[in-house]
C-alpha cells in the first residue's frame, strides 16, 4: 500500500445509470511515468477527475500516497499538479498572470512564475493575453500550471495534444526528467500507445471503463507474439514451399510472408530450406507485433 | 479564513482588468458627472428657484438614487453576478479552481463576497461622490447654498438601504449565473423579475416586498415618503431589508449546496 502514489480498488463510478468506471483497481508506483491509455470515452478523463476529487468517488475506494481521498482531500491535492482536458487558462489574463494568479491561490512565491515560464519555453510570450495563445502554448502554459506548486504527483490528461512534433518531444523529455530527476510520480493519459511507448515505466490499457491490463512496459512487450517476416521471390510457390515443410503463415503479401517466431536457429534453417530450393531471400527478420495492433488487440476483444 | 482570503485576493487578480470591476467605478463617475454638469449648466434655472438647502440636495441626489434605485441597480447587480462566475465559465476553469487545496465553501464564498464588495464600492462611491461633487459646484457656483446643509445621514441612509436591499437579488442572481453559463437565462429572468418588482412595488401590493427584486424600489420609495416628514428619522432596517437579507442568507447556503454537488463534468 504504502509504495503506491495512486491507489484505487474496486472503484465504480457512474454519471446517473450510465457506468462510467467499473470495478477499477489502478496502482501507480511511486517514482513511475504510469501511461493510461485508452480510446476516446474510455473512462480516462472521468478517472483523472475522480483523483482530483472534482467528481466524488465512493468512501475507501481512492487513495492517494496511502490516504483515502475524500477525508483528506486538501491534504492530497496539496501534493497533485494536473492538466486536465484543455489547459484552465483565463483567456484574458498574460500567460504570466495566469501563472501568478495560480501563485496566489496556491500561496507560493509570484517568483515561481517566471520560473515555469522559461521551464516551458514561454518567457517570451509572458505578456502576451493568453487567450491568443496557440493550441502547444496553451497545452505548454497548461502544463507550467501543473507544476507550479512542484508537486510530487503530476496527473495529465494527454498533455501532448495540439502540440507539434518538436513539442511533443519537449514534454516528452520534460516528463522523463521529471520522473528520474525529481522522482515525481506522473500519470499521463492517452489515446496512443506510441505515445506512451517512449515514456512509460508502467502501463495501464483502460475501455468502456474497465481496466484490461496492467504492468510494466516489458510485461506489456511479452503479451506480443514475435513474428518471422521473409522477403523473398517467387512467392506463391515459396508459400507453398513452406507450408509442405510445416510451417503456418500468418499473413501473406505480394512480397512478405509471415510466420510465428520460434528461436534464431530455426530461422536459420529457413533460410537454409528457401536457398537451397533456389529463391532469393532479400531479407528475414523479427517483427514484434506493433504495440499498436496489441492496443487494438486488447481493446477489441472487450 | 486564510483560504477565503487567498480567494477573494484571486478574484480581484482575475477580474482587475475586466469590465465587471471598472463598472463598479464608471458607473458611479459617469451618473454623478452627467448629474453634477446638468446642474453646473442649469445654475441659473436653479438658483431662481431658491430651494431651500435640504430639498436641493434632495433633488441632486435623488436624481442619481433614482436613476440607480429604480433601473441600474437590478440590472447592475444581475450583471455583476454573471460577470463573477462567467469568467469561470468563458475560460472552463471551473475544474480548475476546485482541483486547487482549498476548501471549496471558501471558494465559493469568496466570489459571493467580491460581487457583494463590487456592489458596495459601487455604492459607496456613488455616496461620496455625490456628496464631493455637491460642494464642488458650490465652490464653482457660491449662490447655490448646498453648503448650508449636511446631507451625509441621508445619504448613507439611502445608500446604505439600497445596498442591503439588492443582496436578495445578488444572491438569487448568484445562483442562476452559477448554473447556468449563457448571459440569456440569468439575464432574462432577472428582467422579468424586475419588471414584475417595480410594478408590485409602485401598485403596492400587500406582497411585493416577497419578490426579492421589488426590493431596492420599495426600499427606496419609503425614503421618499420619509423625506416629506422628518429626513433623519427614517430607519434603515425595514421590513423590506429583512427580507432581502432573509433571501441573501438562504439562497447563499443553498448557492453553496448547488457548488458541492455540481459535477464538473
């Protein structure tokens, strides 16, 4: 209990008699860049809000840092720093005013501001109505929001958003240095697992509002299958080729054959068999199935 | 308290730049202008009245109470009720502000207090510069005898029940403008409230003072019958003030009770 920044068991929520959450058990390790992944309308940013007790969940069902959530609730905010949905960005107030505005409820020096804004790359653009900010200033002012108060908890709802590639780089990289760095606990949510891929110690796929795997980034790697993909000419015999010796194809292209992956030697002797049989093989490799098609995998059969 | 205070403090930030705040201060400088030059071009006129000092004041100062009693007044409470939450609506920062450690009763008193603030300075400043802008033009205009009597008690008196009287409203306003973000709703029921407020209160039904925004016009209209017999001896706490504070109190606990439950979504 006590190793986990975010703890939640059993938890159900529902907005009237539509289910939202069901029977979620979420445990974030402390110290972990925990990627929570599912589709549009999985559950994700209802799980976020219900950790920031902006939708009230059922006594003894959260926990953050081991205490309940509801009895201490400004205890635990206190130490959360988040970005929820679109950044909470008053349109009217100078990125720096929105910072300082933040300063002041949270009760930290006005000097913290100037601090963040360079932090996100925005110290040019600190007087500047933020309301004209672009989409990546705004997710990137967001994100300054969230860690203000340097909390030691950061949970954001997929803080990539609206940013370009270089942005997503830059939070990227903001991430990982926070987690090994700093050893905050961070909760990124996201609809893409590639995303996620480059980030995430831990990982935890979320659909229609139930929790379907849980672990580490390696233990997510060894639920795919590794596949065998040949190169080769003459690919209609050499299919047949293959299937007469034994072996199953997955998938066949006009230029690709697929077979599962058993071990180095017997692709070795594959090989061995194409050659010999006179077809060229251009090239034989591993393929892990994409964690991509393993998302879709896991989300479809629920 | 620390919270409450860290709140309010935030809602000043957020709104200084804001029309809702500098009408608080306009409003006040315009109307007493306007009335205060209308006055200084009409000296002549006036003078050959020869009002004595107590009905000149009264109708100096009538002329902003009435035009602020009867028409601003409603209308500028509804405005800043929509004003104090509508920022938080425009921007989405609802979810924002109650993610932060503070307790959300602190929050959402916090903006009640700042509109009822916005609301008192207003006024206040509608008083004082009344008051100021009366012995500028006797300065500018010695035959006028505005100096031969003190209007403060009057005023304050009248301020002071326009004030309470439109807490009733604010609180009800309050309400609407937390439920809802458009401009439309609030505002449409309030003007149908005071339309419906000032006929009650000038046909003077025996119940008018239950609608919260007949209030400021019955409160006032008393002022005005007081005025004839002794100006000094009006008492501020009348029935109409009670219950618009009755109406204030109720509706700020059932506001908060809205705030608790209200998912944010």
């Amino acid at each position: 209990m006590g190793n986990y920044a975010i703890e939640t068991v059993g938890l159900n929520f529902n907005f009237g008699n539509q289910v939202i959450v069901k029977n979620l058990s979420l445990q974030v390790p402390k110290g972990s860049i925990y990627g929570f992944l599912g589709p549009n309308g999985a559950g994700k940013t209802t799980t976020i809000k219900i950790l920031l007790n902006l939708l009230k969940s059922p006594s003894d069902q959260v926990f953050i840092f081991g205490k309940e959530i509801n009895s201490n609730r400004i205890a635990s905010l206190k130490r959360i720093g988040a970005l929820v949905e679109q950044p909470a960005i008053y349109g009217h107030l100078t990125g720096k005013e929105n910072l300082i505005n933040r300063c002041i409820l949270l009760g930290i020096k006005k000097t913290k501001a100037d601090e963040m804004l360079s932090l996100v790359g925005l110290a040019e653009a600190a007087n500047k109505k933020a309301g004209k900010y672009s989409l990546g200033m705004k997710q990137r002012l967001g994100i300054a929001q969230a860690l203000i108060s340097d909390p030691e908890l950061l949970l954001l709802d997929e803080p990539t958003n609206g940013l370009d590639p270089n942005g997503i780089i830059e939070v990227r990289n903001l991430m990982i240095d926070l987690a090994t760095k700093h050893q905050k606990t961070i909760l990124v949510s996201s609809h893409l697992l590639a995303e996620i891929e480059r980030t995430a110690t831990h990982v935890g796929i979320i659909n229609k509002g139930q929790l379907l795997f849980q672990g580490t980034i390696n233990e997510l790697h060894l639920l795919s299958k590794p596949m065998l993909e040949i190169e080769v000419d003459k690919i209609d015999s050499a299919s047949s080729l293959l299937t007469r010796s034994g072996y199953e194809i997955m998938a066949k292209t006009d230029r690709i054959i697929t077979i599962p992956f058993t071990s180095s030697q017997k692709s070795g002797e594959l090989n061995t068999l194409l050659i010999q049989n006179g077809f060229t093989v251009s090239s034989l490799y591993q393929q892990r199935k994409d964690l991509e098609n393993l998302f879709l995998d896991i989300t479809k059969t629920n | 308290m620390r919270a409450l205070y860290i709140s309010l403090v935030s809602e000043f930030y957020k709104s200084r730049k804001t029309l809702a705040f500098w009408a608080a201060i306009l409003l006040p400088v315009i109307v007493c202008g306007l009335i205060s030059f209308g006055f200084y071009s009409d000296a002549e006129k006036i003078i050959a009245k020869h009002y004595p000092p107590m009905i000149l004041w009264a109708h100096y100062s009538g002329a902003a109470l009435g035009v602020m009693g009867f028409l601003i007044m409603p209308f500028y409470v509804i405005f800043m009720a929509f004003s104090v939450n509508n920022i938080e609506h425009k921007n989405d920062t609802w979810k924002m502000l109650f993610a932060q450690p503070l307790n959300k009763f602190s929050i959402y008193a916090a903006k009640y207090l700042y509109a009822v603030l916005l609301i008192f300075i207003c006024l206040f400043l509608f008083a004082t510069l009344t008051y100021a802008f009366g012995h500028l033009l006797q300065v500018l205009i010695p035959k006028l005898n505005f100096n031969q009597y003190n209007p403060l008690n009057i005023l304050v008196n009248s301020y002071a029940k326009l004030f309470l009287s439109s807490l009733g409203i604010l609180s009800l306003q309050f309400i609407l403008s937390l439920l809802w973000a458009d401009f439309l709703k609030p505002m449409g029921i309030g003007f149908i409230g005071t339309i419906m407020g000032i006929i009650t209160a000038n046909v003077g039904w025996k119940y008018a003072y239950l609608n919260p925004y007949s209030l400021p016009t019955l409160a006032l209209r008393i002022t005005k019958v007081s005025k004839n017999t002794d100006p000094l001896e009006f008492p501020i706490f009348t029935q109409e003030i009670w219950t618009s504070l009755i109406y204030a109190v109720i509706l700020f606990i059932v506001g908060y009770f809205i705030v608790t439950k209200k998912s944010i979504k």
